[in-house]
C-alpha cells in the first residue's frame, strides 16, 4: 500500500516537473511547479522528514511560489491568461541532458551504497533544533545574516532609479 | 519499494528536468523555475542519504538551509528580474547580451 | 666600529670637512650666516683632535710610531687596490699643519670675505680642499694619494677663480690648473711604473721591492722617480713649471695663505719626503739642481717685484725650492722641518698682507679712489703706527723667513743648508747647489726686508687714505698674532733645549731621517753626519749672508743712502729680466703655446677639409643608400609579408573563433554540460 503511494507520488512529482519544463504557457508552468513541490513534500514524508515536509509547504509553497507567479504578472503586460514563451536549443539540449541521465542512472545503480538501517524516529523537529543551536550554530547565524543581506538586497534592487 | 535507489532515481530525473528547463527556456521566471527545479533535487539526495545513514539529521540541516538560500536566492533574482524589465522592457536572457556587444 | 683613536681621529679628521663641504655647497644660501659657522666649526674641530693627535705623539716619544688600516676598494682577481690611511709622525705633524692654518684661513675669511657673493661657495671650497689636502696626507697608497692630488688641484682651481667675473682671475684659475696637469701626468707615469714593476700601489710594498733590488732598479727606477718628481714640480710650482703660482694670487688672500704658500704647494714637498726611499742618487741630483735653481730664480725675480702679493709668491717659490733642494740633497726631514716652519711664518705673511690689503681697499674706497692699485706697495709707507699688531706680527715672521736667529726660519733654513754644503763638500762638482742656496738666502731677507720698509715705515706716498688706514677686526688679528708667534723657535725646539742656536727639539726626535730604500745609497746616519761636521760652517754663512741682505736693505729703502734707481739703471738689462719674471711666460707663449696652436690649427683645418668632407660624408651618403634599400626590404618583405601576416592570420582565427562565444547564457550552460559528459566519457572508458 504504502509503495504504491510511493509510486503514485513520484510519478506526479516527475510529470509535473516535466510539464514545469516543457509546457510554453509561464502560467501554467507555475501551477505546475505548485504540484512537483506538494510532491516533493510527500516523498520527504515518506523519507521520515516531518519538520522538512512542513517548511517545503511553508516556504517553497507560500513564499517562493508566490513570488515566482508575483514575478510573472509583474514583467508581463497581460493580455490573457496565456503567457507564452517560446523555448530555444531543446534538441541538441535534450540530447545533451538525457545522455547526462543515463550516467547519472548509471552511477546510481552501480555504486556500491553503504546503508544502515534505523527505526523511525518519534520527530525530528527536537532533534533538528538541538543541532540548529550546537553543532550548526555558526551556519544558522551566518545564513540568517545572508537573509537579512538578501531582503535588504531586493529591496533596494526593485526600488527602482529614485 | 523504498530504497535509496529510488529516491535517487527520482531525485535525478527532477535534476535533469531542472538542468534541462534552466538550459532551454528564455523567460528569466522559467529559468528561475528550473533552479528551483534543480534545488529540490539537491533537497531529496539530503534528506534520502539521511535517512538511510542512520538517520543522523545532519542532511535535515543541508535541507533547511538550502531551502533558506532558494528563497533568498528567489528573492533577489526577481528583484534583478524586475530590474531588467524596467530597464530593457524584456524577460529574455538571451536578449540580455548588452556585454557581447 | 674602530675602536683605536690613532685611526678614528685621523678618518674623522679627513672626513669633517667633507661633510662641511656637503653641506655648505647644498644647503648654505638656505642655513644662517651662509653656514660659514658649519664650515668653521667642522674644520676647527678637525684642528682639536689634530691636536689630540700631537699631543699623544709627544706624549709617547717614539720615532717609528706607526699605524695603518685599510680596505679593499678594487678586487678584480689579480687586480687589487686598496685604499687606506697611514699614521705616523710625519702624517701627525703634517695634520697639525693643514688643520691649524686651515683653522685659522677660515676664521679670517668670515671678516676678509664679509658680503661677498659667493660667501657660502668660498666656505664651501675651503672645506673640500681640507678635506683632499687631509686625504694626501693621509694616504698610504699612490692611488689614493693621485686622488686627493687631483682633488686638491680642483678645489684649488674653483677657489683661484673665485671672483670668475675678473678675467685675470678666471685665467689663472684656468693656467693653475692646466700646469698643474702637465706635472700630473709625469705623476701618473710614475705610478703606472712602479705598478708594473711591483704589482702594488701601497708604499711599504713598494719601499721593500725597491729595498730588495729585484723588481725595479737603475734607470727604470730613476725614471719613475722623477715622474713622481714631475707631479711635486707641478703642485710645488718649481721651475720650470713654476709661472702658475704667483698668477694664482687672483683668489682671496685667505686662500692664498692656505693653498698657495703653506698648504697645498706643500703637498708636493710632503710627498718628496713621503716617497723618499724611492729615488735614486741621480734622481735626486736632479732633484736638488730644480730646486736650487727655483730658489735662486725666484728670489731674483722677487727683488723686484712691487705687488705686495707678487713678492711673496716668489718667495714661497723661492723656499718650496729650498725645501726640494734639502730633498735633493738627502736632508729630507730637513725639508719637512722648514715645510713647517714656512707653512707658519708664510701663511702668516699672506694673512698680513691681506690685512694691509683690506685696509688699503676700504681707505680707497672711501677716498673714492678706484684707480690706484691697493696691493702695490709704492702707494703705501708709513702704516707702522695704523697698523701695529699686523707690523710687528708681519715683522717677526720676516725676521722668521730671512733667518735670524731667535726665529724659526732660522733653524730649518740652517738645516738644509748645512745638508746642502756637506752634499757639496763630498761632491765637489756640484759647487753650485750650496752658492745659489746661500745666494737665495741673502735675496730672501733683502727683499722681504725691502716690503717691510716699504710698506711699513718711511713716509706715506699717498697722504689722503692714511685717516682711513686702521687695524682689521679681530677676526683677522687674531690668527695674525697666533701664526706670528708661532714664527719663534720655541715651539720647535721644546721641550729639552732652550738655545736658539740648535735645532735639536721635539720635532728632530721624532720626525727622523730613514734610509732610502734605493740599494747603494749613502745612509741616514752618514748623511746626519756629514750634514752635522757642515753645521757650524753653515750656521756662520747663514748669518752673514741674511745680515748682508737686510743691511742692504736697510740702506737702499730706509736710510736711502744708495738709491735703488741707479743700481736698477746701472744693471738696468738684468733688473729688466727680473722686473718681467726672466721672461718665462712670454717665451712660454711663443714657443710652446703658439706653435702648439698653429699645429692644432692645421690639424683642425686638416680634418674638416679632408676628412670630415669626404670620408666622414662619404661613409654618411654610403649608410644612406644602404638605409633606403635596407627600408625598401624591410617594409615590403618583412612588415607586408611577414608581420603583418601574422597579424591578418590572428585576425582571421579570431574572428573564426569569435562566433563560439554566442553571448547566450544558455548556450554557455549547455557547453558545460556537455564538457562535464564528455569528462565523463573519458572518465568512464
């Protein structure tokens, strides 16, 4: 039961990403990402990342997604609901990216992965906070002034020439 | 089935779909989308690696913070988007070659 | 650092005034006063730890005192010089010498040159002569010695032209230097022979391979000896290159007190008596004839000379040619006893001839008279009473110089002579040297005695400048009456003998004759000797002559008893030669000067006419057709073809090369995926 979702899952993840890509209508391209996103959330579910699961919502859904079609209004002059863009080199690239695959298929299924098993943890929202301020304390203080950097950054950059 | 394999499977395939977006697409927004493409890819080998090392946590973190780096890194590239727009009135990358000249 | 005083004294003492000299000649307009306090400061600190030096030699007594030190200046493998100093008592007294009359040419100049121009460049001259004057003295090696030669012939030629707007004086800066040169290059051909002959420049070297016979000897020896002789003819203006000196009373007479009567024309005697041991008998024969017959020419021209400045010229060439001649004739520390003593007394006379001078100047200018010459001595008379301290200053360093006794003239005038007879006495065919030593010695009190009357007492020749004739300023008194009582025997003879008869005292302790290093000459104890059994006969002649000269003078320009016009008309050809200085410039001028120009003339002539027109032109119109044909290949083969080839080819691949580089983004990307597949395959296979 639980591979089938598993499988169902992936499959949406993938396909939407495919339609991400291909599709030539922005608009829809960012629904589509909407879903490959929700996707991604569920594989983590299933990877026992609770806390990950919930911030992929959170962020990529409520904050990048919103700022990605904010973005797309923003430079278009809508007319309609199709905001189309044409595409460019996607035969040599597709020929390019699908033999990139295969290596990738190939070095995933050959190397030799050392695993160790481990039983499901109760949450992992304490075990990640304790790391947050131990071990990964100079990183989570360095990104959070990049943040900081990169609002100030965007604001200043859209503000325009005034 | 719910090996590392498969999740690497489907990590790669989003990182191919990514690559392969940010390569052929010329709207800067789309472009912008297949990074977030590729990032989630990333996102997927981190967390699937950490759960089946033990599950020791340490890729949660790489998560969250590339995470945190994609929605910084969204923020300003729209700004610089924006940006563009306002000054050539075009979203298109290859458009954007004043340097070439 | 050098610990030992016996080297650092002597280095600083040379390099004080250099650095005077620095720093006058670059910042002096810009310091107070002009700097000249810097300058007299430098030097009068040389002169206190010169004194140190003189008191630590006579405080040890020891007459083979000797130090040196020395660094490699030049090492090119088997090619060395080095460079050094060498202390001993002769540098010690010769120190003392430079730097006292230094001192004291300084102290007077600040009230002699007062508003001067140039004041600071004057200062700073002064400063660059002690400092190469102090170098010859210093030097233990010929090349070192060559330098501060050449050094002291250039400070001499900048403070000869000091006032360079007087054409007179610009030409005898130019005639000084340039005779000068002429004795320089005999000095340079000295070296250069004993350098191939011996391998060294320093002198012990040169003294023991001279000692060991082997290396240099005879004629060879004899030559080289007298080309170092050449350069001391030069710089001591003997005859017959002496006509330099009296024209090189131009300067200031500071200067002329300095360089032209105790320092710089003694370098050549100094540095006789230095090399010594390096002249062969016949070397030294003619040695003794060039200055015996310097003194007596000089002395006869002085006679008649009426310029205060001109008679005490060819007086200090007179006694330069003493000095040669005691060297000549093998007394040599005889030389350097009167080098010093004459050094004193004569320095002394130039500094109260500059006083007199000075007073002259300002009375005539006041008087406003610019017509009348200030240093002629018919226009003066009568300052005894207006100038008291400069008189009787004046007054016992003539006695000094004419050989009294009491003076110090008189003892080392004594020396050589008594060498000089006994040189005689044992060659009888070179009767001339004692006959024109003592002739030149009874001219020499005749005619300083004649300036004395002349310009001191008898009745003023001009009546309206005597209100105005006054005493100078004390900066000009007071090396008068230091120098002037130098000029007593005392100071000589200290500290065991107090007669005035005997020259035995500090300095023949200390400063004792060596033998000459030449093998087969007569040693310094036979000469002593010899020199010693002539004293008394020489010492009774002395006196006798220098009486006759002064009483002679006494008679003819004091009393007047004999009138000087009617021996002038009687002898009235040979008062004429010496009136005009025998003549030596004037014959010098046709028979060297002119035909020497002639001869340049011609081969000027020659060389424009034939060799510049046709050679010269022909190779230039050669090289031009050359060039064309040469420019004609270069441009259309090489730059067309060659080079600019390169050029298009570059051009070409760029452009080729330039379409690659598509200014997409995208296509970028693509490539470096596909570089990292590639990477891959070749990775994997």
């Amino acid at each position: 039961m639980a591979d089938i979702v598993f499988w169902i899952i992936s499959a949406l993840t993938v396909m939407s990403a495919a339609f991400v890509v291909l599709n030539n209508q922005l608009v829809y391209s960012a629904v589509a990402l909407l879903f490959t996103l929700f996707g991604t959330a569920g594989l983590y579910v299933f990877l026992w990342a609770d806390f990950i699961a919930g911030i992929q919502i959170l962020v990529y859904v409520g904050g990048i997604l919103v700022l990605v079609i904010f973005g797309i209004m923003l430079t278009n002059k809508i007319k309609s609901v199709r905001i189309s863009h044409k595409s460019m080199q996607q035969g040599v690239g597709g020929v390019v990216i699908f033999w990139f695959f295969i290596f990738l298929f190939l070095a995933l299924t050959k190397a030799p992965w050392a695993v160790t098993e481990a039983i499901e943890p109760v949450g992992t929202v304490r075990g990640i906070g304790i790391l947050l301020l131990t071990d990964y304390l100079l990183p989570f203080e360095i990104i959070s002034v990049l943040l900081l950097g990169a609002l100030i950054g965007a604001a200043v950059l859209s503000r325009g020439d005034s | 089935m719910n090996s590392l394999e498969s999740y690497l499977f489907i990590s790669s395939m989003l990182f191919c779909l990514g690559l392969f977006g940010v390569i052929t697409r010329r709207n800067a927004i789309a472009v912008l989308m297949g990074v977030e493409l590729i990032l989630n890819a990333a996102n997927i080998n981190f967390v699937a690696f950490s759960k089946f090392n033990g599950m020791n946590l340490d890729g949660h973190i790489f998560a969250l913070l590339v995470i945190v780096l994609a929605a910084a890194e969204a923020a300003v590239a729209l700004a610089i988007i924006i940006n563009i727009y306002n000054n050539m009135n075009t979203v298109n990358i290859d458009d954007v070659s004043e340097l070439k000249r | 650092m050098i610990e030992n005083p016996m080297i650092l004294f002597p280095l600083l003492i040379l390099f004080l005034p250099l650095l005077s000299f620095v720093i006058v000649i670059f910042f002096g307009k810009n310091l107070p006063r002009q700097g000249d306090w810097v300058a007299v400061g430098s030097i009068v600190a040389t002169f206190l730890l010169a004194c140190y030096l003189f008191l630590q030699m006579l405080l040890n007594y020891d007459p083979d005192f000797s130090h040196g030190a020395s660094f490699s200046w030049i090492n090119l493998g088997e090619f060395k010089i080095d460079l050094g100093i060498l202390v001993d008592n002769l540098t010690i007294v010769m120190l003392l010498i430079v730097t006292l009359v230094s001192s004291c040419t300084h102290i007077f100049s600040i009230a002699y040159m007062k508003g001067d121009i140039r004041y600071n460049r004057y200062f700073a001259y002064l400063g660059l002569f002690t400092f190469s004057m102090n170098g010859i003295v210093l030097a233990d090696n010929l090349i070192s010695m060559y330098m501060s030669w050449e050094l002291v012939g250039v400070s001499s030629y900048l403070l000869i032209g000091h006032w360079f707007e007087k054409d007179s004086a610009a030409n005898a800066s130019k005639k000084a230097f340039l005779t000068n040169r002429v004795g320089d290059i005999g000095f340079f051909i000295g070296i250069m022979l004993l350098y191939s002959a011996v391998g060294a420049f320093a002198f012990s070297p040169i003294f023991e391979s001279i000692a060991g016979g082997q290396a240099i000897a005879g004629t060879t020896l004899t030559i080289a000896g007298l080309g170092i002789f050449m350069g001391a003819v030069g710089k001591s203006s003997q005859f017959p290159l002496h006509i330099w000196l009296p024209d090189a009373m131009e300067g200031p007479t500071p200067v002329s007190a300095l360089m032209h009567a105790a320092t710089m024309v003694a370098a050549g005697v100094y540095m006789c008596v230095r090399l010594f041991p390096i002249f062969t008998p016949s070397a030294l024969i003619v040695i003794a004839y060039i200055g015996a017959i310097t003194a007596i020419l000089a002395a006869l021209i002085a006679v008649s000379q009426n310029d205060i400045k001109k008679v005490l010229a060819y007086s200090t060439v007179s006694q330069l040619g003493f000095m040669i001649l005691a060297v000549g004739t093998g007394v040599y520390t005889a030389a350097f006893f009167h080098l010093l003593t004459h050094a004193m007394f004569k320095a002394n006379l130039f500094y109260c001839s500059g006083s007199v001078i000075h007073s002259m100047h300002h009375a005539l200018h006041k008087a406003h008279d610019h017509d009348t010459d200030p240093q002629d001595m018919r226009n003066m008379g009568g300052f005894k009473d207006k100038m008291p301290i400069t008189y009787f200053s004046m007054l016992v360093s003539t006695l000094a110089i004419a050989g009294v006794p009491l003076f110090s003239g008189f003892l080392s005038k004594d020396a050589i002579l008594a060498g000089t007879l006994s040189f005689a006495q044992h060659h009888p065919g070179h009767f001339l040297l004692p006959l024109f030593g003592f002739l030149a010695a009874a001219l020499t009190a005749f005619y300083m005695f004649r300036l004395i009357f002349m310009t001191f007492h008898g009745k003023p020749n001009i009546k309206s400048i005597m209100k105005d004739i006054h005493e100078s300023p004390k900066e000009m008194t007071g090396p008068i009456v230091l120098l002037g009582s130098l000029s007593f025997f005392i100071f000589y003879t200290l500290p065991k003998n107090f007669n005035p008869m005997k020259d035995k005292g500090w300095f023949t302790d200390l400063i004792v004759p060596r033998n000459s290093a030449v093998p087969g000459s007569l040693t310094a104890n036979e000469i002593a000797n010899y020199a010693h059994h002539a004293h008394y006969l020489a010492m009774g002649l002395s006196l006798v002559v220098a009486s006759l000269g002064i009483l002679l003078a006494y008679l003819i320009y004091q009393r007047k008893v004999i009138s000087a016009k009617n021996i002038s008309k009687r002898f009235g050809f040979f008062y004429d030669w010496s009136l005009n200085k025998f003549y030596f410039d004037e014959n010098y001028n046709r028979y060297l000067y002119q035909p020497f120009l002639r001869l340049a003339h011609t081969i000027s002539w020659l060389d424009w006419e034939f060799y510049d027109k046709y050679f010269i032109n022909g190779f230039g119109r050669l090289t031009k057709l050359l060039s064309t044909i040469s420019g004609k290949f270069d441009y259309s083969g090489i730059d067309q073809g060659f080079v600019d080839g390169f050029g298009r080819a570059s051009n070409t691949v760029g452009k080729l090369l330039r379409n690659v580089q598509t200014g997409r983004l995208q296509n970028y990307l693509l490539f470096v995926v596909a570089g990292i597949l590639v990477i891959i395959i070749a990775q994997a296979f």
